[in-house]
C-alpha cells in the first residue's frame, strides 16, 4: 500500500462564529472517533493531517489540497458544510469519506456527496477503505462494521491530536475526551443510542490514560462520553481509586439519576466529579432513567427535584436535559411542571432540547415518518433547538411556541440566572451558568423562538412548511442558512438544500443493492 496524505476533519460547529461562548467552549467539544481515526491510519504508515474546526479557524488556510483522502466526521447540523466542503476537495480528486452521526443517521442522503458514508466504523474497515483508494461517484458507498469496535485507541496514544486542539482554549479551562462505554441500557425512542448493546471497553486502558493525563496538565479535567456513565459503577470507580489520588483529575459525566444514589455520589464527590448530567426528558415518560418508579406529573416533580439537590450537594455543577414537545405532553401543563421544577432547584441549569427525528437514529423514526409528521428540515437547523422536525401530536405551532417562549424567558430571566448564581459555591460553575444563559443557549434561543413564533402568524410560506402542506423552503431559513455558511454558500450543491425526509422508511420497505466492487473484511454494504 503507497503512503497516503490523509487529512481528517472534526466539524463542531456548522459555520463561522465569533460568539464568547464558542470562544471558550467549542474546542472542549471535540469528538473522539476522528483522532480515532486519525491514530489507525497513521498505524497503517499514512501521513495525517488532523484539524478540529470550532468556528474560528479560516479553513481555506489550514486544510491541505493535495491530500489523497478527507475524512469528515460530522453532526446532521454541520452536514451542509461539510458537503460544502467535500463538493471543494471531490473536485480536485481526493476521495472524500463521511463518518459520525450525520453518517449513521442520515446515509441514503450523504452517499450524493461523499464516496463513502461510515455507520460502525472499525480500523478492519477504514484499512479497507483507505486501500481501495478509489472514489465512488456518482453515488458513493454506504458501509458499515458488523458492530462497534472493541477496543479504541487511548487518550496516550490520541495525545498528539487532543493536545493542538485543547490548546485552542483562551483559557485554562481544557477538557480531555475520554470514553469506557458505548451503548446504552435505556430504550429512549429519540435517542441514537437507544437500539445500541451496552459494551464496556478495557478497564486497563482507562487506568493508563488518567495516570498519563496527570503527567501533561497541572489539573486535567475530563469528560466521559459514554452515552450513560456509571452503568459499570463500581468497576469505574475502583478504576479510578486505583490508578490516580483522590480528586486529582475533575470529572464531567452524562449519567441517568437511577445511577446517582447518595452512595454512588460520596464516592463520585471523592473522586474529582466536578459536573454531571443527568436526563430527565418528561414528566410522564422515561421513568426508569430517572428512578420515578410510576410517579407521573407533580409527583415526579417533587421526587426528582429533591434528587437532583441532593446530586447538588456533592456534585458543584449539575444540569437537567429536558426534551420538549413529546407525545405524552399535552396542553400547558408540561411546561408549568418544568417551571416548578426550577423554582425547586434553584442551582441546576436547565437544558432544553425539541423533539427531533434524526433520520434513521432509531426505529421510532419510523412511526413518525408513517404518521406523515416529519418535516424536510436542511440539516443546518436540526441542533434541537433551532427547528422541530416533527410535527406536536397534541398543540398547534402557535401554541406550542407561545408554551415554549413563556418556559425558556422564565428559565434564563435574571432572577432565574441569579439564583443560579449564588446556589453555586464553586466559581467555575458560576461563571459557566451565567455565560451560558446569556449566549444562545439562553437569551439567543429565546430571541430565535420568539422571532418564529412573530412568523407563524405573518409568513405565509413558512407556517405552511411547519404544517407539512408544503416541501418550498422557506426564504427565512435559506437566508439564515446562506449567511451561516459564508463563503461555503457557494460551493454548497444546489440539491443539498432539500433531502428525502422519508429515505429512512423507504428503505425500510425495500431491499436496496447498491454496487459493489468486491467483498469488504469485517464490514457490510447497505
């Protein structure tokens, strides 16, 4: 196999930004499979360029044109660019690779600009890709591992690509991607993790990676990003008592309440737990994520506002994930529940996503698509909050929007952000919540919605595409679109504004065979 010039592409973000928030925080986003990737190909003797975009990087100036191949892994609301991006490279003949959660979610769509579109992805298969080096036009190849790999390549053996990227921080704030699990035990039916075995990587591993942390940073601060932290509780924390000194290392974890018992929270206090973030999603819903047993509305408002101060007490940061506009909400009380909440838990921030269908991220797509409820969204606006692409079951838009405004200006009013404040002892913590509520997670989101909301009610084009009587895109979005992308516009495909938002059911009816050019080891062809 000749030596390839391989250049990989981490997309947190879908266009240029110059926002304080993006600023501080973007580059502690960044994802893990791509300096995954980026390690398995130089062990296969390649030379890898390795650049992670957070906003503020001129990426005409850092990407290399001469390279063989272009990896890009991308979220569904950086898809655009990144076909932006891959219609530039595609043109001057490399061979252009597409993986992440756009690839898994929304492949029929992504095979139009990319030569091959990566579900599991395993070093057996990005071999095999990588020595082929040919391109597929012009529909590229849709492939998959058998399952997720067993084994990942360690913070150590990543270092080289984490270390440049961390550096970006204009702060000392710099947080280290580490992951001990893929998978998830829960079956959320909006959750891409939902239909994926729980599997638990080397413990070995995680033990070699925060004992080398300790010797690159004064005071590493990592995030786990295993769909559901702790599911292997004891195990972890024996791993981390074993191999580092109590609270040496800041912890941040995505973890489910049934996991966050008194016991389990001493010992995560012990060990450097800094910030966790446990999902509530409904007041009627998913009770077995939050240890609610059967209790429903007031009820469980009560039970999990009293856990989530007791996560409190032991844990300085601590965030509630709520998905809004679900079908078991109806009328105004969801939204007077989620506001009681806060009032009783004063030093959580809230974090609202809407309801969103991401392709065929999971089965319960596909009831959703049958219904005719699903909306042609451009990937740009698919970030569960700038769109809702699947139409309430039980409110009309304007009602939805007018619940969703009155929830969000109450959660990120000064008197909400001020108590947030001052229940939090620990600076870090403080800081972050303020800067959060002022950027476009808070004030921004509630300009946004009220900015839809004044629509629904004056343009025409846009409430009939929100009631699916129309698949135009709106002047509004495209506008908001072309401007976000900037130079990218242009090289954007013209084609990419729309996609088939029923691919995934189509292809569910079917049998599709795609070409092939011979069998490919360990993985399979959609």
């Amino acid at each position: 196999m000749r030596r390839l010039k391989i250049t990989i592409l981490d997309l947190l973000t879908k266009g240029p930004t110059t926002s304080l928030y993006a600023r501080i925080m973007n580059q502690n986003l960044a994802s893990i499979m791509p300096q995954v990737v980026a390690v398995w190909c130089e062990q296969m003797g390649h030379d890898v360029q390795f650049v992670c975009y957070t906003g503020l990087e001129d990426l005409n100036s850092e990407l290399q044109r001469d390279a063989d191949f272009l990896f890009i892994s991308a979220f569904t609301r950086s898809a655009e660019l990144a076909y932006a991006i891959s219609n530039i490279f595609r043109r001057q003949g490399t061979v252009t690779v597409l993986g992440g959660p756009h690839a898994r979610c929304y492949p029929q769509d992504a095979v139009r600009y990319f030569d091959y579109v990566l579900g599991f992805t395993d070093k057996a298969l990005i071999g095999d890709v990588v020595r082929d080096c040919d391109p597929s036009r012009p529909i590229g190849q849709q492939l998959s591992a058998t399952q997720q790999p067993r084994e990942l390549p360690g913070v150590k053996e990543r270092w080289k690509f984490i270390e440049p990227t961390i550096d970006k921080a204009p702060t000392s704030f710099k947080i280290v991607p580490m992951i001990g699990s893929m998978g998830c035990p829960y079956t959320c039916g909006f959750c891409i993790d939902a239909n994926i075995d729980f599997q638990q990587l080397e413990f070995d591993q995680i033990r070699e990676d925060l004992r080398f942390l300790l010797t690159k940073l004064d005071r590493p601060c990592v995030a786990w990003h295993d769909p559901n932290f702790g599911v292997s509780f004891n195990q972890y924390m024996g791993i981390i008592e074993d191999s580092i000194p109590p609270d040496s290392i800041d912890f941040i974890a995505e973890s489910t309440l049934s996991i966050l018992s008194e016991p389990h929270l001493k010992r995560m206090q012990r060990n450097g737990f800094k910030a966790v973030l446990p999902g509530i999603e409904s007041w009627y819903d998913h009770a077995d994520k939050s240890s609610s047993g059967r209790r429903t509305g007031l009820d469980k408002v009560r039970h999990i506002a009293d856990h989530m101060n007791l996560v409190h007490q032991y844990i300085p940061y601590t965030q509630s994930n709520f998905v809004l506009g679900l079908d078991s909400d109806e009328g105004p009380e969801p939204f007077e529940l989620t506001k009681e909440f806060l009032r009783r838990t004063p030093g959580t921030f809230p974090a609202f996503s809407l309801l969103s269908a991401f392709g065929q991220a999971s089965p319960f797509n596909l009831d959703l698509q049958r219904e005719g409820r699903v909306l042609p969204f451009p990937f740009h606006f698919l970030d569960n909050n700038k769109a809702m692409n699947v139409r309430p079951k039980n409110y009309t838009w304007p009602e939805f929007y007018d619940h969703l405004i009155d929830l969000t200006h109450y959660a990120f009013s000064w008197p909400r952000i001020s108590r947030r404040l001052f229940s939090n002892k620990v600076w870090i913590p403080k800081w972050l919540n303020v800067v959060r509520s002022m950027s476009s997670e808070g004030f921004g989101r509630l300009k946004y919605h009220t900015i839809i909301r004044k629509n629904l009610d004056s343009n025409i084009a846009l409430r009939r595409y929100l009631e699916g009587e129309s698949t135009v895109l709106p002047e509004f979005y495209k506008q908001r679109l072309k401007r976000k992308l900037g130079l990218y516009w242009d090289m954007l495909p013209a084609e990419a504004l729309s996609h088939d938002h029923l691919a995934y059911l189509k292809a569910h009816n079917r049998v599709v065979e795609n070409p092939s050019k011979g069998p490919i080891s360990g993985a399979t062809r959609a």
